[in-house]
C-alpha cells in the first residue's frame, strides 16, 4: 500500500481553469460551482483562472500548474465541444504521461440520464501529467456539477475504495501525516 492510500481523506490542492472567451469572474458559473463543491468537500483552492479558447494560453496555464509541486489536481471546464473554438482536448492531451480514458467515458454514462444522446457530443477528458491529475469537463454549470458530484469527489478522495488518484499523486509522506 502507498503511503498516502489510507483510510483518511487528505485535502488536495485543487486549480481551477475555466476556457471561454465570454466568461469573467463576475459571471463563470461553473468554474464558481466547481469551486464550492472543491471547498465543500475538504479541499484547497490553489488556483484559479479564466483563459481563452487558445491552444497556446491554454498549454501555458496548465503546463504551468503542472509545474508547481503545491497543484495535485487541475479541474478545467469548457472547450471540450465541437465547435471551431473548441480546442481544449488538442491543447492539453499532449501534456499528459498518461490518459485518463475512463474519466470521459464515465462522465458520459452519468450525464446520459440528465441530458440524453446529447452526452455524445461532449469531449470530456483527463490525464496524469507529472503526478498532477488533470480533468477536463464541458462549460456548462449542470455539466461542472454532474462531474464533480457522480464523477470526480469520489476518486479524489483517499479514502474511497477499491481505488482512488491520491496515490498517484505528488504527496509526500509528510503532507499525509499533517493532512490525514
């Protein structure tokens, strides 16, 4: 057993990106949601931002975020449909060591009763990157909300079984002593 995988929650340091060209502080509804259900559950915001649908301001952000030993966890919510601004699957895959196919698919299937076939249409998406999980989920506020609550709380806690992202994430001992 890892030495972060206990029974314990640990409170992870969690970034927030929200991808929009229209959004601002005063009116990102689903970076806001993300944030409250982060805090609610225990968690630390780290970061927070609001970026445009850029390929290279998006890398930057996260590649940045990624590079920070403090950041376990990178929530991202838009980007991820169909449209010609939509870029954040072919802006952030490239940075991951390994993807998370399962996050999307799982996403999918949850969203499938609120929303119907329309789920289809979502690229949501995640990956590790330098032991910092990285999930990307649609802009909606409905969408932010779906995934945290049926998708995300649960594998960011260390004390859901069978399994969990805790262990693979950039914690040290130390952090676990003084978290857990």
């Amino acid at each position: 057993m890892s030495t972060h995988g206990g029974k314990n929650f640990i409170p992870l340091n969690i970034a927030v990106l929200t991808v929009s060209d229209t959004r601002t502080t005063e009116n990102d509804t689903s970076g806001q949601a993300l944030v409250e259900r982060l805090t609610q559950a225990g968690h630390h915001l780290a970061d927070q931002s609001i970026v445009i649908d850029d390929v290279y301001q998006l890398r930057a952000q996260v590649s940045k975020w990624i590079a920070d030993e403090h950041i376990h966890v990178i929530i991202s919510t838009g980007g991820t449909g169909f449209t010609q601004r939509d870029n954040t699957p072919e802006a952030l895959n490239v940075l991951f060591d390994k993807s998370i196919e399962g996050f999307g698919e799982v996403f999918r299937h949850v969203s499938l009763t609120e929303i119907g076939t329309s789920t289809i249409q979502s690229r949501a998406f995640g990956g590790i990157a330098n032991q910092t999980v990285v999930l990307c989920v649609p802009g909606s506020t409905n969408a932010c909300k779906t995934a945290w609550d049926k998708v995300i709380k649960e594998q960011l806690d260390a004390s859901h079984r069978p399994c969990n992202f805790v262990p693979h994430l950039n914690i040290t001992a130390e952090q676990c002593k003084s978290r857990g």
